[in-house]
C-alpha cells in the first residue's frame, strides 16, 4: 500500500510531519519576508 501511495507523489515518497514543520518555521522566519501567499 505505502509503494502504491508513494508512487502517486511526484518526488517517489510521502513527506513527513518534519517537512511541514521545516516549511513552518521557514515561512515564520525573517528568511521569507517577500513570501505573500498571492499567486498571479
């Protein structure tokens, strides 16, 4: 089941509870102060 998950992803495998926690504290930081969340 989990081969079948991950072959649906475009990288080959599920993230995990991390990433999203990098993202989280990246998008928080001062390091992503142009990011708006606009799409154009």
């Amino acid at each position: 089941m989990m081969k079948r998950r991950d072959a649906m992803c475009p990288t080959g495998k599920q993230g995990e509870a991390w990433d999203v926690a990098y993202a989280a504290l990246f998008l928080a930081s001062d390091e992503a102060k142009y990011i708006m969340g606009a799409t154009c």
